[in-house]
C-alpha cells in the first residue's frame, strides 16, 4: 500500500478556496478506482495541533494498492489555478492499530515490526462530546512540548471536524527518540493513561510509516 499526505496552502485571504476544494475534491477521489482511502481535512492554526483552524491550510490523505502515489489531475490543476504551495510526503504503513470512520484505513498492519529508523506517525481520535473539556485541557500542553522533544523532525494538526476529529501527524529521527518521547515523557504518558481510565474517545487509530519520499 502507499499513502500520501499532501499539505496544500493557499495565498492569503484564499480560504474560502480551500473550504470550496474539500467539497469538490471529494468527486475525483471517489470515482478514481485506485483510491482505498482519503481524507480531506483541515489543520490547526499555523499548521500546528490547535483547536483553532487554518483556514488557508488544508490536508489530502489518499490510500492506494498502486506502489506509486496517485496523481490526480482536476486536483493539480485547481491547485496550480490558485497559485497554492503544495508539500506531498510518500509514506509505507508498517505498523498499526485501531479504525478510521469503522475501518482499517491502512489494511492490517501488525502492532509492532523491527524496524528502527526514521518514521512517521498518525494519530487521530473521534472525541466524545463530553470529554471534550478534558480532552483539550489536557493535551495542549503535551503540543508545546512535543514542539521541542528531541528526535522530532516535524509536525502539522489535522482534522476532519473542528474540536473533535482530531489528528497528528509527526515524523521523527527515529523509533526509539518517538517512543521516548511518548512512553517516557511524564506528561504524555499521564495523558495516554487518562485517555484510557476517563474513556475520551469513541474512536482511536494510531499507524506508524516508513518514509517513502519527502519534498
């Protein structure tokens, strides 16, 4: 399988355009045979983990069974019609757990591998209503911190509902800095075991990507 995580941002004042693209790119992506999978969503503020949404910067996730990433031309064509800068990463799924709207988004993925070296990770939740209090008390924190843990490369919020469909997508040097930073940072794991005894979510998935090709 081969995902695609592609970041479109458009000039500004141009977020009506991108609020416009997520309901007609809907129309390519379903018809196009090659596609398991998409998402069409938006990130946080300034691209980052952030209730509040960037209304210029928008995120397509395609899945496909083609070893190659998916082109499609009425997407790239409105993209270069409104002059929006576009960063696309090529990923593998190695390992994984959890569904996406009820499904395996990325097939059946063992939880763990031996691989080591640089990775990426998805981790996204459907937030239920009455934890969302907790939910966002907790984790902004976590975000700031997360900005500076050794290993991260880099990392962008999305989401396909504001507040409550929530994802983070994160690439790091390297396994070990990653589950370091998840499993040994005193705050991060106070929130995973919170997650788990509070019941927060009604949905969660978390995948793990080799990285194929980068901009």
């Amino acid at each position: 399988m081969t995902c695609t995580l592609t970041i479109v941002r458009y000039p500004k004042f141009g977020g009506l355009l991108g609020i416009l693209s997520m309901a007609l790119f809907h129309f390519p992506l379903f018809l196009n045979k090659k596609i398991s999978f998409y998402k069409l969503m938006g990130c946080g503020k300034n691209g980052t983990f952030d209730k509040h949404p960037d209304w210029n910067q928008w995120a397509i996730l395609i899945n496909s069974e083609s070893p190659y990433p998916i082109t499609i031309p009425f997407i790239d064509g409105w993209i270069k019609l409104f002059n929006a800068k576009v960063s696309t990463i090529t990923l593998q799924p190695i390992e994984g757990h959890g569904t996406w709207d009820g499904k395996e988004a990325f097939g059946q993925l063992p939880k763990q591998t031996d691989y080591e070296g640089k990775i990426a990770v998805l981790t996204r939740a459907t937030i239920r209503l009455s934890k969302l209090t907790a939910f966002w008390s907790n984790v902004e924190g976590v975000a700031k911190q997360m900005a500076t843990a050794d290993g991260l490369i880099t990392s962008i919020g999305i989401g396909e509902v504001p507040f409550i469909k929530q994802a983070t997508f994160s690439i790091w040097e390297s396994k070990k800095q990653m589950k370091d930073f998840a499993y040994k940072m005193k705050e991060h794991a106070e929130v995973i075991r919170k997650t788990k005894k509070e019941d927060w979510y009604s949905e969660e998935m978390f995948v793990r990507f080799k990285i194929i090709e980068t901009p």
